[in-house]
C-alpha cells in the first residue's frame, strides 16, 4: 500500500465520520420534525402527525448514538481490555 492510498483511505473516512453524520443527525431531526405534526393558528391540525417520519427520525438518532458508542468502544478498547480482560472486538485482529 503507498502513502498515497493511505491518505486517500483517511481522508474517505474522515468525509464520512465527519460530514456524513451531522449530516444524517440533521435528516433524522427533519424526519421527526415533520412526523410529529403541526398545529394551526387557530388550533386546528394544520399537518396530520405522520408515524412513519418520525420513527426514521428516531432511528436516524439511534444509528447516530451507536456510532459515537462504537467509535468511543473502539478508541479506549485496549484500557478496557486492560482493566476488564473483555475484548468488545474479539473478530477484529490486535496490534
């Protein structure tokens, strides 16, 4: 592998992790926004609440929480190791 495909691999992963998942926290936040209806000026339901919206919104969140969960897991997974003698990533090979 050269120090060109390297760079290239980190910054693919980087565009990801770093634009990708604000970008999909936004989406989830439309999608439960609007799944969640609106009322009228005078009181009426101006927007019927749509269940579907915001069940994707709220999977969006759980999909965004379990990333940041993992990558935490993963960046503090040789102290866990340490101090538990879990390996949370037993599939995957050590350094």
């Amino acid at each position: 592998m050269t120090y060109l495909e390297s760079i290239l691999k980190v910054l693919v992963v980087g565009l990801v992790l770093g634009a990708g998942l604000p970008a999909v926290f936004a989406t989830g936040l439309v999608a439960f926004s609007r799944g969640a209806g609106n009322d009228g000026s005078d009181g009426t339901a101006a927007v019927a609440p749509n269940p579907a919206l915001k069940f994707l919104g709220v999977a969006l969140f759980v999909f965004v929480g379990w990333v940041i969960l993992t990558a935490v897991l993963w960046i503090t997974r040789t102290t866990i190791i340490h101090h538990t003698g879990i390996d949370l990533f037993p599939f995957l090979p050590k350094k």
